[in-house]
C-alpha cells in the first residue's frame, strides 16, 4: 500500500511524543480502499495507547474511510485532509469532536 510509508512516520512519531502532552487520546479506525473504492486494509491509529496496528477495532471514537493514494497525498503535503473531504473522497463517521480533534493535528503536519 502506498500509504504505509505515511503509517509509519506517524507511527514513529507517537513512539516519540510524550504521553503526558497528549491532545488526542482516542482512537479510530482508517479503511483503505483502491481508486475503485474496494477495501485494501483497515488500521487502527490508537492516539490512547500510542500505537498503530493493523486490524479493526469493535470500540473506536471515529471511523474513516479513505482512498490510498489520497490519504498518501495527504501525508506528502500535496493535498490538505481538509480537501479531501470537501471533495467528498473520504467519508468520515463517529464522534465529530475526537476527529476534528485528530484532523486539527493532521492540518498542522500539513503546514509544516
């Protein structure tokens, strides 16, 4: 999956941040689909436990389902999650609050 250079850099990062200074602490569920929209692979970003793991989770605060090669955008900085979604290329269910919560981190990425 092309996106999994990007997984891993967050990844990485959530080793290096600091429990204690934590904004998000809750977790949700990204689905991977193809440019056909077919389901590649679903992973479980876990902000409470600082970890990322492949599989689905039945307790999550958000669900997102993204194309691979959008969310690999996003995480290049050619793109914005922001646009995304206003292009209807993600559909975003859950708790609103605890994934703008975790967007607001991914606009700051972005920005860098």
């Amino acid at each position: 999956m092309k996106s999994d250079e990007i997984i891993e850099k967050i990844r990485r990062k959530l080793k290096e941040s600091d429990p204690a200074r934590r904004t998000v602490v809750n977790t949700f569920q990204f689905n991977f689909t193809d440019v056909d929209g077919n389901l590649i692979k679903s992973m479980v970003f876990d902000f409470k436990a600082l970890d990322i793991y492949e599989g689905s989770a039945s307790e999550v605060d958000g669900r997102i389902t993204i194309a691979d090669e959008d969310f690999y955008s996003i995480g290049t900085k050619q793109i914005t999650f922001e646009e995304v979604v206003q292009q209807e290329k993600a559909k975003i269910e859950g708790d609103a609050e605890a994934i703008n919560k975790m967007l607001e981190k991914f606009r700051l990425n972005s920005q860098n």
